[in-house]
C-alpha cells in the first residue's frame, strides 16, 4: 500500500478561552473549549475528502492543524508520511490551504495579489502569469475584473480568487475551508468542477470543509462527520445514506443522515 496523502492519528486540541469578569479586580475565568478530541482518519492519495459539521464542530481547526497553523496538543498528523511538525518544511511543499476568511490587499487587483503570492513562493513570473489567468477564467472570472481593485469585487468573487491563489502553486494536497460558502449556484459548480479538474489532471488530493449536504454527497468519494470535536460517521456518501432509515418509502439524503446523527446526540444529552 502507497503512504497515504494525509495520516491523523488520535489528534486532540484544546482552546483556552479566557474572560475576565466584570468588576475591576475580577479573576480571568479559563474556560476549556474541546476543539478536536481523538480524532483519526486517513485520506488516500487522488480523494476527495469531505469533512461535515455543525458550526463549532471543530471543522476549521482541523484545517488548521493539518497546514501546521496550529499544533495538536496531541497525536500526530502526517502528509505524505511527513510529520507536520518535525516536518514542517516539508509539508509546507506539498500543502495549500484556502479559508473562507482569505486576506488579500484590497486596492490591489487579483492578478496582482496573484503575483505577490506568486514571488512569495518563488515561482517563475511567466509561467505564473499564464497560470493565473487560466485557472481564474476556469474558475469563471471574467477577464476584465483581472485588473480591478479587489475591494469593488463581490465577496463570491473574492473567493473565487482565493480559491485560484490556492491552486496557484499545485500543492499535492489541497485544503479548503468552505469554498463555496455564500456562492451562487453556478459558482458553486464553477468551483466544483475545478476541484475534480484538478484531481483528475494533478493527480491532487483534496479535503473539503462544507455546509452545502447537495455537495458533499455529489463531490466528496468519502465524508466525515464531525459533532463536538468527534469523528460521529466516516464512509462514502451512499454508505452513509445506509446508515439511516428510509422515510416513508424515500431514500435518505445526506442531510437526513446529518440531521439525525448530528441531532440525536443533542436528545439524547437532554435526558442525562
Ligand atoms: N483560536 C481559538 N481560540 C479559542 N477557541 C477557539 C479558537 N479557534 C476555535 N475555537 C473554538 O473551537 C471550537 C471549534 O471551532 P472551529 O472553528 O474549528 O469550528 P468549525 O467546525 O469550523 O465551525 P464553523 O462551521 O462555524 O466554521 C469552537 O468552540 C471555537 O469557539
Ligand atoms: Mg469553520
């Protein structure tokens, strides 16, 4: 067996969150925030990963922990077999990573926020530049919003060039938080069709946060689902689908199966 793109084994990460109390001299109350607990889960080389959640689930620090933004408490995390933090160098090479919160210059317009990430990992201009263009027009960027300012773009249209700077240097492991959280229909396919373009001519593997159930079922090979820090399901789309009952003669839809993993938990910790 091939080392696997992404190796998480037993991935704990606790926030502390202070606050302080209202009177002048009050202590700072600490308040443990369980982000990820335990969490384990390998990713083959070429998927297409999804990860489900509600918010605060623990979907974004996951992200996090696998760009070496952040550092597991515990654990370890590898891509391509490489420690992200003894290895850090490494799998900085081989990952990329696209957040729903992606900063730019905003008078600046994309080609030159392009540019500038495009100096900052040392490529080559020419070869950048067609690049760039070719993978915006993909994306379904009209050419003449190449040279405006940033801050006259839609936020969809922000996104989208936050999703081209990600693929700029064709990292083998592509990680995207919410691509295509608030983007139109057709953008949504614009996006989704570039992920598998880029999986089928990159040979690139790519793990997907997303809220949009129609997407992870039509997108992803394999999801998992995430509640309160914890992997609650992992399996493909229809094998997920089997999990749950069918309705009144109907198939389930992942969103049933969401629904009901995601929601039986909270009943059930009602009645303790
Ligand atoms: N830097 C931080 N400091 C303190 N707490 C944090 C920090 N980052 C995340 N958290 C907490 O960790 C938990 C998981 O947050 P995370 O952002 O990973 O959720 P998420 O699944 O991405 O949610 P959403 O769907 O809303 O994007 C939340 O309770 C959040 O408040
Ligand atoms: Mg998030």
């Amino acid at each position: 067996m091939s080392t696997p793109a992404l190796e998480i084994r037993q991935v704990s990460k606790v926030f502390v969150k202070k606050e302080r109390g209202r009177a002048r001299f009050a202590r700072v109350k600490r308040e443990k925030v369980v982000a990820l607990a335990d969490v384990s889960l390998s990713v083959n080389r070429r998927e297409i990963f999804g990860v489900l959640g509600p918010n605060g689930s623990g979907k974004s620090t996951l992200i996090r922990l696998l760009s070496t933004l952040l550092i597991p408490d515990k654990g370890t995390i590898r891509v391509f077999g490489h420690d992200v933090e003894k290895e850090e160098f490494e799998v900085k090479r081989l990952i990329n990573r696209v957040s729903v919160d992606a900063a730019f210059f905003k008078k600046f317009s994309p080609l030159e926020n392009l540019t500038y990430a495009a100096r900052l990992y040392g490529m080559p201009m020419r070869e950048a530049r067609e690049k760039m263009r070719q993978i915006m027009l993909r994306l379904g960027l009209k050419e003449e919003t190449f040279n405006q300012p940033m801050e006259h773009m839609s936020r969809g249209m922000q996104q989208k060039v936050a999703v081209a700077r990600g693929f700029l240097t064709s990292p083998t492991l592509l990680l995207l938080d919410e691509p295509t959280t608030g983007l139109d229909p057709h953008s949504k396919r614009d996006v989704q069709g570039f992920v598998r373009q880029i999986r089928a001519e990159h040979d690139a593997t790519i793990l997907l946060t997303t809220h949009d159930m129609e997407e992870a079922d039509r997108l992803c090979d394999r999801i998992a689902i995430i509640d309160e820090g914890k992997i609650i399901a992992l399996d493909t789309p229809e094998g997920l689908k089997e999990l749950v009952s069918k309705r009144n003669g109907h198939d389930p839809t992942l969103e049933d199966v969401f629904i009901e993993l995601t929601g039986k938990k909270m009943e059930e910790k009602e009645v303790e």
